[in-house]
C-alpha cells in the first residue's frame, strides 16, 4: 500500500471556462450566500493539500487571493482538461487534487475517499461517480500522467471521461452524498439555497 500526505498534493481549482450559461459572468467570483462561490471550496481543501492552484483564464488579480494562478497553456478555451494540463506541467507534488470553482457544497469526504482509494489501488487517477454518473471535475490524478494527457489533447481529444476511461480510472462511489456534486451554472441555480 503507497502512502500519500498532504505534502504529496496539489489542488487545482477549475476556473477557467467561458461561463457561457451564466452570461459570462466569472462563476467562481460570484457572491453565493455573500461569499466568492471559489471560497467554498478553498475553506475545505486548503487543510489537505500542500498547496492551491487556481486555473483560471480572465480576472487574474481576483483570483489570486484563492491560490496562486495559472492560465491555460492551450488557446481559445479548450475546456477543463486543458486547465489540468497546465496544473500538471507546474505541480511539484506527487499528485494533482482536481475540483471545480462551482461546487459549494463538496466536503471533507471528497478527500478522505480519494487518497483511501488512491492508496490501496495501484491506479493513477481516482474520479467520483454518483450512481452510473461521472463527476470528471472531481478527481485525483497522479503527475505521472502529465505527458499522456499532453499527447490526448495534441491528438485533438477533448472528452474528460474518454480520458478518464482509457487511463482506467478508479471509480469512487459518492451515492451517499447527494449534495456535493451541485454545481451552480446559471442564475437560477443561485437561487436554491
């Protein structure tokens, strides 16, 4: 069994889309109960992790008070796994804790569960699933990877679950969580707490 301490991760927070369902508004900036929807996720991950990225394409300066900031080392928006690319290529930690900025609702779970998994398996990347669900933007990936994953975008592959799938990622089951894989996408979604 592989040990894996907090020194061994870094967490990247996925910030760097285009919002497009929420009138390109910059999601993770957005005030959700008063507070930046990013800071949710920073007061749970910030104790199990040795440092904090944030991905992030627009509102740099906003953003630096999360983690330190990285932008996407691909053009034009290509999508989440292109954020983890470029998270890859900067870590010096063993692994990469990846999350989203929209999910307020994650908990200590979310941690505990991956690095249990992480640790008894001989796999590379753990993602959650809820049911038959995949949550891609929650998952553990080892640096390892980082060259596998440079080659799947270079191919023009863009499809987290594809990519999840052809490095056989461990499944871990969150069913008994139902909460923390709400994201909030558009303005109505503010409205539900």
């Amino acid at each position: 069994m592989k040990s894996i301490i907090k020194s061994d991760i870094t967490a990247v927070i996925l910030s760097g889309g285009q919002a497009m369902r929420m009138n390109h508004q910059d999601k993770g900036l957005i005030l959700f109960n008063n507070k930046p929807l990013i800071s949710y996720v920073v007061d749970i991950i910030y104790q199990d992790v040795h440092s904090i990225l944030v991905s992030a394409n627009r509102n740099l300066d906003a953003y630096q008070k999360f983690g330190k900031v990285i932008t996407d080392s691909l053009p034009d928006f290509q999508g989440p796994l292109a954020g983890i690319l470029s998270a890859l290529i900067k870590v010096k930690t063993k692994y990469l804790l990846v999350v989203p900025c929209d999910g307020p609702f994650i908990n200590q779970s979310l941690v505990v569960r991956f690095l249990k998994n992480m640790q008894q398996s001989d796999v590379s990347i753990c993602v959650a699933i809820q049911g038959q669900k995949m949550h891609p933007t929650f998952s553990l990936i080892s640096v390892s990877l980082k060259g596998n994953l440079s080659e799947f975008l270079a191919q023009g592959n863009r499809k987290m679950s594809m990519w999840f799938k052809s490095n056989h990622a461990q499944e871990v089951d969150f069913s008994d969580q139902v909460d923390m894989f709400i994201n909030l996408n558009s303005p109505e979604d503010f409205k539900i707490k």
